[in-house]
C-alpha cells in the first residue's frame, strides 16, 4: 500500500511534470510499457482539463492524489476552478466548450478507454475532481 | 518538443521529436502556420515517428492543420511508428480523416508527385 499527493501550479509544464510523477510513482510495479503509457496519458488528459478548462485564463493549484493497493491504482486530479455545468454533454465523445481552441473534445473518451473506472464530481464555480481506477 | 523541417518544392516534412501534449502543441501550432503559409505549402507531411507521447491535444493540433490544409486546398497525412502514438490515432477516429503512413520516404514520393 502507497499513497501520495502533489499539487502544482495550472500552468502547462506542469502537464509533463504530473506524467512524470505518476510514472515514478508506478515503478515499483514495474508495468509493461503499454500500461505506463495509458495512465501517463489518463493523467495528462485530466491535467490539461483543469488548466485549460477549469482555471480557463486565470491560474490556481491543481492537485493530484494516487493510491496504490497492490496492483490497483486509485487517481484522482482536481481544481478548484469554473466547474462543469452539465457533466452528461462534458462526457459525450467529441463534445468539446472550446472548439475553436482546436479541441476535438476526446480526453474524457480517451480517459474511459486507457483505464479501468472514470468518475467525474463538478459543481460550477466549485471545481472538478475526476477519479479513476486501473489495475496494473 | 523539438521539430525539423524541411521543404521540398511545395511540400513540408515536420519531424516531431519528444511529448505532443497541450504545453508543445501551443508552441508547434504557431511554427507550423507560420512555415504553411510561407511556402505556400500544398503537402504537410507530420511525421511522428519520434514522438514518445501524445494526447489530446497532440490530436487537436493534428486535425486543425488538416482543416487548414483542406481549406488551402492542399493535403496532409502522417507518418507513425509507436505503438503509444498509434492508439491514440485510433482512439481519436484521425484515421477517418488523415492518411497514415509507416514509411516517411513513401509519403515525400507521393506528395512530390501531387505537385
Ligand atoms: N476540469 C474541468 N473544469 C471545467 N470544465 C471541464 C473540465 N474538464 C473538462 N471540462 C469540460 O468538459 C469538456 C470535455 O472535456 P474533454 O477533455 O473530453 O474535451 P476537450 O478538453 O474539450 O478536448 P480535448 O481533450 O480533445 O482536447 C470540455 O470541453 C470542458 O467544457
Ligand atoms: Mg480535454
């Protein structure tokens, strides 16, 4: 059993700051490179979200907190940002609030498939927090 | 990110190097525009056979330059090699809408010959 938490600032460094911590965090697991890279791109999804979406043009923390219970990972990341209105439309595949910011509106789609289990929680004017489950 | 290009007649070969992720696309978005128009480019060749990872983002930077291209009236495709790269060309349904290749040299040829 592990267990950690980080939180960092939205900007978008970090997005490749956050692979690395939870590809670190895993490798004691030793998990086939397949594996590595799903939950390296799960997390990158969720990240970006929060500082494209949830801080939008202003800046806050976004945290990320992982479990490990022998080989399942446990994940959530969350901001304290705008929120989501309406979670259901945020899920559809291809929806996307910012299109023109060439958003295909895939990474909750990409989320689900890379990993076992996706949850989302959103209040607007609140912030988001997205979990997931995956066994390595 | 890093990337190279090279431009043949009117055809641009952008070699990406290193994580496609929302931080790089930012940054490559602006380098590719600027280098389409200034050769007045009919074929983008994206070749992202160096490209240890990529995400979404990677994706929206893929298929907004395919629209731009289309809207130029030229083509695009890509090459791919990574297993890591290739599933979330798979994922993203790109594949409908941009031609993959697994050789770079095969796709130069046939963009030169469009010219
Ligand atoms: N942390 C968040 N805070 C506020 N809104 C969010 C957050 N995460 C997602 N959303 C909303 O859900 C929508 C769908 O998210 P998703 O990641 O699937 O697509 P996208 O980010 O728009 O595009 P892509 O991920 O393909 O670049 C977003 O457009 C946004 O409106
Ligand atoms: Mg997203």
């Amino acid at each position: 059993m592990n267990e950690m938490t980080v939180s960092f600032l939205s900007v978008s460094e970090n997005e490749a700051f956050a692979r690395t911590v939870i590809a670190a965090f895993i490798a004691p697991l030793d998990p086939t490179v397949t594996l590595l890279n799903e939950v390296k791109t799960a997390v990158s999804e969720a990240v970006t979200n929060a500082i494209v979406h949830g801080y939008e043009n202003t800046q806050g923390m976004v945290t990320m907190h992982a479990i490990l219970d022998g080989r399942k990972l446990t994940l959530s990341v969350s901001d304290v940002g705008c929120g989501i209105a309406d979670i259901e439309q945020a899920m559809v595949p291809t929806y996307s609030s910012k299109p023109h910011e060439e958003r295909s509106g895939i990474g909750f789609t990409v989320m689900q498939s890379f990993m076992d289990k996706l949850d989302v929680v959103s209040q607007p004017q609140k912030g988001t927090c997205v979990m997931m489950e995956k066994q390595l | 990110m890093r990337v190279r290009v090279e431009v043949k007649k009117r055809v641009l070969l952008a070699t990406l190097m290193g994580e496609l992720d929302h931080h790089a696309a930012t940054q490559l978005r602006t380098r590719l525009d600027r280098e389409l128009a200034k050769h007045k480019i009919k074929t983008l060749i994206v070749d992202l056979s160096q490209v240890g990872f990529m995400d979404s983002s990677g994706i929206g930077l893929l298929i907004g330059r395919y629209r731009q291209m289309q809207l130029s009236g030229g083509r695009m495709c890509i090459i791919s090699a990574s297993r890591t790269v290739d599933k979330m060309l798979t994922v993203s349904g790109i594949r409908k809408l941009v031609k993959v290749y697994r050789d770079p040299k095969i796709a130069l040829e046939e963009g030169l010959a469009n010219e």
